[in-house]
C-alpha cells in the first residue's frame, strides 16, 4: 500500500515494478544492506497488510460498484492535476526547464479548459503528463542520499529521505484544500485515498499469482524504481560513486 496522498501515487507502479524485478531480488543482495530495519519493517508491512486487508480493499471495491468509470476517471483526472501542479515545481527545482515548462502549461490547459482538471484536454493537445516529481526525487537529483529502506505506518514503502519529504509532498498536494468547508474537505481525501487503492486491483492480481516473498518482492521494486527516477531511468552503478548532476 502506498501513500495515500502522496505523489508518489506510484504505488501501482511499484507493484508493476516489482512484477518485472522480482526474479532478480537477491536476500543478501545490495538491496537488503538497504533495509538495516528489517524487524521493523516487517512488522510495519504486515500492520500495513491487515489495515488494507480489513478497510481500505473493500471500501475501494465498492467504490469501483458503486461509481461508474466516467465518474472515476473524471476524479482521478482532478487529482491528477494536483500531482500534476506539484510536480511543475519540483522539475523547476531540479532546473529542468523544459520539461517544467510543458508541465505548467498541461496543468494550466487543464485547469482552464478541463473544468479544473475533471477533463484532460491537455492529453488530446499532446500535452502528456510526465513521470511524477516529488520533493524526494528533487532532494536526490541535488546528492541528498535516500538513507536506509522504511516502512511508514498506512502509508507503505519510503526510506528515510522520502519519508522526511512525506510531508510537504502530502501538504503541496492535498485536494482538501481545495475546498472551503470542512465535510467538503474531508470528502476529498477520502476519495484520493479510495482512489489511489482502486488502481492497485489490476496489478495486485498478478503479483498475488507470483510465487515469491511480497515483502521482499516490494522493497526491491520500490528501492530499484525510486533510485531510477531521480536519475532519470539512467541510474549509475550502485558500486560506483553516482556522477554529478549537471
């Protein structure tokens, strides 16, 4: 389970990952030297397991019964949009102009003209959204170390950089803040995080039918795929000093 607020939002993709890494996670390997807190980790994942298990999944499946798929996928596109708006600022931070600049104009398309990001008309001008950027990438692209492998409560897989950077990242993209009233505020999170936990289904399945240790399985894909997006999917060798960022 990942953040439910978070831009990291890419615990789908962790899961997707982790079904393309699992074959290659080694127990004794450089990924498990990442995890000096494993007792606690485990202890964490499986907390974290029996909340899903008993909340979040049935709330996320009558989510999906209830509300039809133009429904959804007009929320997903409003939160989207929030992720979207962040990650404009943190490609500025990492002096990527370019890519910030397509970004800020696909969040302003969409905000304008997609009913404040309901719609994706911005997609249908070629304005395609780029990989989410969040303060933990940003710190990494300026040389901050990730730090050791951690689990948070509720909120999943993180190490210790992108942990310490959970908090503006939830705060910058917080869709209650959208709104005046507090039920309105309220309504909103709620639905980012039943959201977020809907858009596991596909994925979980066919990590389920995967004969492997889920935890191990997740950590991998989660430390593999966070080290290759703040080096832009061109990470350097783990044995190798990482070159600096131009």
């Amino acid at each position: 389970m990942r953040p439910p607020a978070a831009p990291r939002t890419a615990a789908a993709a962790i899961l997707a990952a982790a079904l393309l890494a699992g074959c290659a996670s080694v127990p004794d390997g450089p990924r498990a030297k990442s995890d000096p807190w494993e007792p606690f980790n485990r202890q964490m994942f499986e907390f974290n397991e029996a909340v899903d298990a008993a909340l979040l999944k049935p709330v996320a499946k009558a989510y999906e019964a209830v509300l039809p798929q133009p429904v959804r996928t007009g929320i997903s596109n409003f939160l989207g949009n929030l992720v979207d708006a962040w990650s404009t600022v943190n490609l500025f931070l990492q002096a990527k102009f370019q890519p910030g600049l397509e970004m800020l104009m696909r969040v302003n398309v969409n905000t304008v003209f997609g009913l404040a990001g309901i719609l994706d008309p911005a997609e249908e001008m070629g304005l395609e959204r780029r990989s989410v950027e969040d303060l933990g990438q940003t710190l990494g692209y300026w040389g901050v170390g990730s730090g050791p492998y951690l689990v948070l409560p509720l909120l999943g897989p993180s190490d210790l950089r992108d942990g310490a950077a959970l908090v503006v990242d939830v705060t910058a993209i917080e869709p209650g803040r959208v709104f005046r009233t507090i039920p309105a505020r309220n309504t909103a999170i709620a639905l980012k995080i039943v959201d977020e936990r809907a858009k596991l289904f596909g994925a979980e399945r066919v990590l389920e039918g995967i004969a492997l240790e889920k935890y191990t399985l997740i950590r991998d894909a989660y430390l593999s795929r966070r080290r290759s997006l703040v080096y832009d999917g061109e990470p350097p060798d783990e044995d190798e000093p990482p070159p600096p960022q131009q």
